[in-house]
C-alpha cells in the first residue's frame, strides 16, 4: 500500500514503529514464531563506531548499504510523514535522510548521543502501541541502532544489508517482549529492560533475514524438547483415513461439503492436481475430491485429499512433475496445485488461502525448485526425496 498522511502528533509517536512496516506492501501472514531456546543467549553488543556527526552516520552505514544524498532539510520531500520525529525527541539531536539505492528507499537518520535516553523512548512508546492492542508493534521491526545514532530502514532489503554481515556493528531494536529470534542469529541485551539487539530482521513478506544453518532433518534430532515432540519438529498431521482427513481439515481450511471418494482422474481447466494417473501408483491409498464437479456450470474450488501408502513414491513422482513444470520458465502454472504433506496424508491445492490453513495444521508443501531455501523463522525440514525440502513458506508470485 501507499504511504498515507497522518497527524503530526500521531506520527511523532508512530515514527520509528509503524513507519517501517507502514512503506512497503501489507504484510502477509507470519511464519510460527520460533521457540525461545532457538535464540543466541543474550551477549554484550559488539562496540560500535561512535560517529558525533550525521556525515560520520552517513559513512558507517556505507560501509553496508547506499545511502546517497545525505540532507538534513526537515522539509526534504523523502522523509515520508509529516511529523516524523525529529531533533528534541527520544534524545535525538539531529535528523537527516538519505537514499538507498539498491534498496530503492529512503533511510532516516538520527543522532542520538544518549543512547538509553532513544531506548528508552523506543520501549514506552512500544508499551503504549501494546497496551492499546497492537500486538504486531516491532514485531517487523526496521529500527537499527548503532553506538550513537539510529535509523529507520524504509525498505525490509536496506535493514538485511546493514546487520546481516558478520562483521556487522549495526543491530534491529525491538521492544516487543512476543518477538523471537530464530535459531542462528543473535540476540543481545539492550541498555533499557524489555528490548533487545538482534541481527535478525523479520518480514511477513518473506523477505526479511535469509536461513541460517542446514535444512533440519527431524529424524536425528535426539531428545525431546519443552512443548515438541522427540524429534525437535513440530511434527507433521496424520489421519487414519479419508473420514479423519476430512475431519482434520474441514470445513475451516478445505470446504468438503462436498466431496466424492473416488479414484478416477478428475481436474478441470482451472484445477489441475498433482497426481496424474491412477493413484495407487502414486504411492495413494485412498484418494477424495472436494468441491464443486461441475456440469452445467464449470467446475470450482476442487482440492484433493489422499491418505498415502507410500510417501516416498509419491514424492518422488510428485518431484518429477514439479520439475517438468518448472523446467520452461521456473513457475508453476497457476492452475497446478502444490503438494501438502503430512506423515499419511496429503492435500493438493492451487488456493493459497487453503494451503495458508493447512500451514497452521502443520501440512509442509514439497518444494523440488533447485537452490531452493526459506527465509529465517520458516520450516525447512528434510523430504523423503533428494532434491526437495518441506517448508511452509513460498516465494511471493
């Protein structure tokens, strides 16, 4: 969505929490928070460069980023809302903006001598977002602090470039007690309590932090962990048979008010399962359609259920036809449907608000795309096929 004006007084409390996730596109649903044991401990922040002046600011962030242009005009069209706070508040004492590139946006820039004084501010003003029902306040959080200065990232890409190097300095600050750090980044202490330092920039639109480590494999995972089961996976649905699958999944994810048990092919022009051909040799045990057939009308809202036999099979051949759909210009067809996996069972859908629920079911879609990888705080788990992932996160079409 487009940036909308706000009232002065507004946006001086907004600034630094809402403005970063408000100038981008909405953001789609999140990915499961990941378990608290999977942060870094809490460390000491690194020393960061102490710049006493905003061109100094202006040349630590180039060591990372653009940031072209650099003005300090309060009226400078970039800075994108009226009332965006400025010198004199939460311990600031100079702003400027400045242009990223490669980013394609715009950073604001703070001075911000006192830095537990900024903090500070950051946390009451977070406290006030929460307590009036906001509970996605920092949740996103483009705020990046350094020793002496601060700045609002207004595109997700200009936040990753600054603190995903190593070697970074530069850390998100965020000041909801509900945001968990994945497993591999950092998460540091901050000078005020109730916020913390991290390298990791979440984005609903998956184009936040990059994964960090290897694909997990559930199976060698060991002993059993707080609130999962042995494996460290949150695990993957099962059902008994076509009944229990309906009842896994219907009526608030898949609408079975319809549904015919059957194994003939069925697909229409704007539905095309995966599996193609008879289903046992898919590896399928039992097999239902849900939806609206057709007739006189064209068929709708068709989805697939499959209790399976054979998951290695059907995976397996489910691999090949991904990869020969792919294979003319790297992108389903908007009709194919993705496969969705459980331990027994399968969905297939192209609805992405079905597979959005089946997400939360903990089906895990079989993604084959070579290179393939999830953004951090997304499931990627091994498949029963080399070559492929489970994951619930696809890539924005």
């Amino acid at each position: 969505m487009r940036l909308q004006r706000i009232s002065a007084a507004t946006a001086a409390l907004a600034a630094l929490t809402t403005l970063a996730t408000a100038c981008e596109d909405s953001p789609k649903p999140g990915p499961p928070a990941a378990s608290p044991s999977a942060s870094a401990p809490a460390t000491a922040s690194p020393t960061a460069a102490a710049p006493a002046t905003l061109a100094g600011a202006q040349a630590h962030v180039q060591q990372y980023t653009s940031c072209e242009n650099l003005s300090t005009d309060p009226n400078d069209s970039r800075v994108p809302l009226s009332g965006f706070i400025g010198a004199g508040d939460w311990g600031i004492t100079e702003r400027g903006v400045c242009t990223d590139k490669k980013a394609r946006g715009e950073i604001v820039l703070f001075l911000t001598p006192d830095m537990k004084a900024f903090q500070q501010a950051a946390k009451d003003h977070a406290a006030r977002l929460l307590a009036e029902g906001r509970g996605d306040t920092d949740l996103a959080s483009r705020t990046v602090v350094g020793k002496t200065f601060a700045l609002t990232a207004l595109k997700t890409a200009t936040a990753v470039a600054l603190v995903d190097p190593p070697n970074s300095d530069l850390r998100i600050l965020s000041c909801n007690p509900d945001v968990f750090v994945p497993e591999g980044f950092k998460k540091e202490k901050a000078l005020v309590e109730g916020c913390f330092l991290t390298d990791y920039v979440n984005s609903p639109d998956g184009q936040g932090s990059p994964h960090r480590g290897a694909v997990r494999d559930p199976s060698t995972e060991g002993a059993a962990k707080p609130g999962q089961p042995s494996t460290g996976s949150p695990g993957l649905p099962s059902a008994g048979s076509i009944a229990e699958l309906k009842q896994l999944v219907s009526p608030h994810t898949v609408d079975c008010t319809s549904m015919e048990v059957t194994d003939e092919h069925i697909q229409s022009i704007d539905y095309m399962p995966v599996v193609d051909g008879p289903p046992s040799a898919w590896g399928v045990k039992q097999r239902a359609v849900c939806g609206q057939l057709g007739g006189e009308q064209r068929a709708h809202n068709l989805n697939w259920l499959n209790t399976v036999s054979d998951m290695k099979t059907l995976q397996t051949k489910a691999r090949a036809a991904q990869l020969a759909d792919l294979k003319d210009d790297g992108r389903l067809k908007a009709t194919a449907s993705k496969l969705l996996v459980g331990t027994n069972i399968a969905v297939e859908t192209n609805n992405v608000n079905v597979r959005r629920g089946l997400y939360q079911l903990q089906f895990l879609y079989l993604n084959c795309e070579t290179g393939f990888t999830a953004p951090a705080g997304y499931r990627l788990e091994k498949a029963q096929v080399e070559g492929c992932v489970l994951t619930n996160y696809e890539r924005p079409s």
